[in-house]
C-alpha cells in the first residue's frame, strides 16, 4: 500500500482484513467503523489474526506498549496506522 494512502482506504482494507481472519463478510458488513470490535463479538483470538495480517499488509510491528485504545475499533486502527506513517 502506498503512504499517499487515505484513511478511509485504511479502514477498507482492515475490512478485508478481518472479513478473511472472521470467515466472512456479513458480520463485517454490518459492523460501524467507530464499534468495538471487542464488544461487537470478535473473539480475541481473531483480533490477534487481524494485528497480525495488519503488520504483513501495512508493513509495521505493533509496539508491545501500544495503548489498548489504538486496538478497539475499525476506526481508531486505521487511525492508528496513520499515525505511524506521519
């Protein structure tokens, strides 16, 4: 992905993302950008697939002191991704 990228670029890419590491597009579908992923049902188990497929797709490691706010939503890990390319 090129760093010219927008967010909203960002945050469709991370659907894909997690369209492939949930097993399918119709809970992602009908999930709000700005919803907790946690709280909307993905098991922890898929959110460390999603970080994980975000680092290959994105080109960055998660910091192991990442505020656990950048990893609640579709929104605030797009924005979180554009931080680091700032």
């Amino acid at each position: 992905m090129p760093d010219t990228a927008t967010e909203a670029e960002i945050r469709r890419q991370i659907r894909e993302l997690l369209v492939e590491v949930f097993g399918g597009p119709a809970f992602v579908s009908a999930l709000h950008d700005a919803v907790s992923l946690r709280e909307a049902g993905v098991p922890s188990t898929a959110l460390v697939a999603l970080l994980v497929a975000m680092e290959d797709a994105f080109g960055f490691e998660w910091d192991d002191d990442v505020h656990p706010e950048a990893l609640r939503s579709i929104e605030s890990l797009a924005g979180h991704v554009v931080a680091l390319r700032s």
